[in-house]
C-alpha cells in the first residue's frame, strides 16, 4: 500500500523538490492498481458465489480512500504556501529564534523578507532562514516563554 508522508504547517516549503517525485509515484500507483484490477477481473470466476466481488469491492473503496487523501493533502499544502508570504510578513521586526545550518540557536530580530522562486526567507542578524527554520516568536526584545520582558503587569519579583 502506498505511504502517506506528514507535513509540517509550512507544506510544500519543507520537501523542495520532492513534488514532482510524489506525482510520478502516485501515477504509477494508479496505473498498476487498474492494470491490476483489469487482471483481476479478466481471470475472476463468476461461479465462485461472490466472496472475490466482496474482497474486490473492498479494494476498490480503499483506492478511493486513498486517492482523496493525496488530494486533500495537495489542497492543503497548496493552501499552506499560499499563506506562507503572508504569514513570513507578520515576522517584519519580531525577535525569533532559528536553528541555523549547523543546527545551533540563533536569536535576533526579523529585519527584512524577501521571496525566492515564491518561498520567503528571513533575515535575522543578516542571513536568511527558511520559515520552518524558526522555532520560536517574541516581540521586539523579547522571545515567547522569555520572563525578563514580561509584559503581564505583575511586579512581584
């Protein structure tokens, strides 16, 4: 049966050029589950009261399951890179943390976005960072969970 690999919020960002991969194994999926199914039919034995139709149908509904499944993962990481340069602008002078290449922390202020083939890249302290790099979002001077900025009102130290 065919894997269904997860996806992160950020889609199709994540697997760069796996898209075209994934369609051309799901079309041979398709292609030798109905070759398969024609074979199947061709050799079944109408006399055999049945119990082959009803583990065919079964077959044919899990197929089915399958293939919407693929389509509402596509729909949803379409929907998710449509969102993404939206989503990389609300990062413009927030303090964020990203693991870097070497897959250290490091922490600083969004200063600019820029779009690349349509994928956003940060900058932060004058490198750029993929969105699904960023671990972590604060205000300006501040990370979330970060308690030296914490803007509750509660001066109870």
């Amino acid at each position: 049966m065919t894997e269904v690999a997860a996806t992160n919020s950020y889609g199709t960002f994540s697997s760069r050029n796996s898209s075209s991969t994934d369609k051309k194994n799901s079309e041979l999926g398709t292609d030798t589950f109905l070759q398969l199914l024609v074979t199947q039919m061709r050799y079944q034995d109408p006399f055999s009261g049945g119990h082959d139709m009803g583990e065919f149908m079964n077959q044919v509904a899990q197929f089915t399951m399958l293939e919407r499944l693929l389509k509402l993962q596509q729909t949803v990481e379409d929907y998710a890179a449509q969102q993404a340069p939206m989503q990389a602008l609300t990062f413009l002078n927030r303090t964020v943390e990203v693991l870097d290449k070497y897959g250290e922390v490091q922490r600083g202020v969004v200063s600019k976005v820029r779009f690349e083939g349509g994928i956003p890249l940060i900058s932060v302290n004058d490198k750029e960072y993929y969105l699904q790099d960023i671990i972590s979002v604060g205000i300006a001077g501040g990370v979330s969970g970060d308690t030296s900025d914490d803007i509750s009102g509660d001066d109870t130290e």
